[in-house]
C-alpha cells in the first residue's frame, strides 16, 4: 500500500474484520497507538512511522483498563473527526477507532497482561493497575494490527520501558521505536491533557520543565545534587498560586525504574508528576553521571 498524499482520507476501521480488510497487501506496518485527541507531539510519532513503514495505522482508543476510579476517563478529549483530520495530514493510512465494547466484548477481562514489580513503581504507584491496562491494551493492538514496528512517546518514559520489557518477555516480533519529547514554545511538554489548563494553571506548571532543565544544570554534583536543585523548583511552586501539587519526584535506573543511589554513574532519568488544578502532568528528562 502506497503511502497517500497529504489530506487524503484514510480508511477509518472500526472493527477488526474491517482492520483486516484494509491492510490487505499492507507491506511494513508501524502503529502509532493513542487515544486520541491529537496534538503535535502525536504528530511527530505519526512521522516517524511515515519515513519507516508502507503503512501507518493510526488507533484511537480511550482505553478504560487504565483509568482509575476517581480518573478522567469520562471527560477524556473525543473528537474522531478531528483526530482523522490530523491522521490525513499526516498521511496516516488507517484510523483503527474501535468501541469499547469491540475491544472487551464480554467486558472487563479476565486475563489481562500484568506489569510486574516494574509497574508498581512511581507511576504505578499512584495508578495502582495502570500499567495491567496498557500492557492489555497493547498487546490487543499488537495482535489485532500485527505491526512491524510501533512508535511511543518518550514523555511516557515508564510505558515505553514497559512496553519494552512486555515485547521481550513475551517475544512479540514488534520493534518498539521511542519518539522524543515534543514541547511546546514555551516549554510545557505536549500532552492532551494541557487543554484543561487555565492561563495561571499553564504558567504554574511550566515548573515541571523548570525542574528538570535545574537538574540536568546541577548533574555535574552528581545525583544528590541534580535531585536538590529540582526539588528547589518544586517546592517554590508548591507555595504559588495556582500552586503544584508534586506526586513524586524521582532519579531512576532506566532498565528497573528503581531509584539510583547517590553515587551511581551512568545514564538515569529524572521523572516526576505533578497536579496543577485538577490536571495531572507527567514529564522527565534523561541524565548521564
């Protein structure tokens, strides 16, 4: 399948028989899974699967299995035409939009994909089961897309090493390709999420990238130092106004997500959430020792 001009409608697949039809003679496939409400930094996934596959398939998906109780789920952004309008600039070839009753026929399932250790931690910690819906949701969507390789956001730098291990472990024949961090001009990280952000709301969280850009400064110190110098930003946020709300703050072994000691060398990332209003923001930076 050729790769469309820009605008051209893709084909919107609604269920898998129609998913099967219109990747016949797909050639490369890579998958870019969201949940819809697309921004630029979906945008930039989708053009890295354009320069890699024959075939790009875009799904949007609200996927309930990772929302807690008291989460966003119900007011989660949905707008298939615009998301579609998107993937057509973008020259995504397939709009995968299935219904939640399409993907759990016989409703929440039985059998689900367990994080682990791994995904109890941080994130996991403050979404107990979280992780367990991702890794259900795409593993469905590897089946189902069958793709050669499958684009992720590094903002989301626990799922994408979930998803990592996930492959491994189970040997899906997928190659997992990170995409990096896209920020808007003003530093923000790109998330859908930033649309319920209020004018002061947006200013106050651009601590979080704040933070982040005091610890890489700080790394020089060492981890003691780069954790102190973020922590600072922080903590005069949180006395603001609109203030913020930090989750967690943490310096972590990219291969475990535990946290690393003060004298570990080598690479680290620098992970942290944060509430502002009733928004919750995730973002992290990588940092060598």
């Amino acid at each position: 399948m050729s790769a469309p001009t820009a605008h051209t409608a893709p084909v919107v697949a609604r269920t898998p028989d129609e998913l099967r039809r219109a990747l016949a003679d797909a050639g490369r496939v890579a998958l870019v899974p969201t949940m819809g409400a697309l921004h630029e930094g979906h945008r930039s996934l989708m053009r890295i699967a354009r320069e890699a596959a024959d075939t790009v398939v875009v799904s949007v998906f609200v996927n309930p299995l990772q929302f807690g109780p008291n989460e966003d789920f119900d007011r989660y952004p949905r707008d298939l035409p615009a998301d579609t309008a998107v993937c057509a600039a973008e020259g995504v070839d397939v709009v995968f939009a299935p219904e939640t009753e399409t993907m759990y026929p016989t409703g929440r399932p039985v059998v689900t994909i367990d994080a682990g250790l791994m995904g109890e931690r941080l994130e996991g910690s403050s979404r107990p089961g979280h992780f367990t819906g991702v890794l259900t949701v795409v593993g469905k969507l590897f089946h189902l897309v069958r793709p050669d390789l499958a684009v992720f956001g590094e903002k989301d730098a626990q799922q994408i090493a979930l998803i990592r291990r996930m492959v491994a472990d189970l040997d899906l024949p997928v190659e997992i390709v990170g995409a990096p961090i896209l920020r808007d001009a003003d530093g923000l990280a790109s998330s859908s999420r930033n649309v319920y952000l209020s004018t002061g709301e947006r200013a106050a969280a651009l601590s979080l990238s704040r933070s982040l850009a005091a610890a890489r400064a700080a790394a020089a110190g060492g981890p003691a130092a780069a954790r102190g110098a973020a922590t600072a930003v922080l903590e005069e946020a949180a006395e603001g106004a609109p203030p913020v709300d930090l989750d967690y703050l943490a310096l972590i072994d990219p291969a475990t997500f535990a946290e690393i000691a003060d004298d570990h060398r080598g690479g680290a990332i620098l992970a942290l959430a944060a509430r502002v209003g009733t928004t919750r923001l995730i973002d992290n930076t990588s940092i060598v020792f």
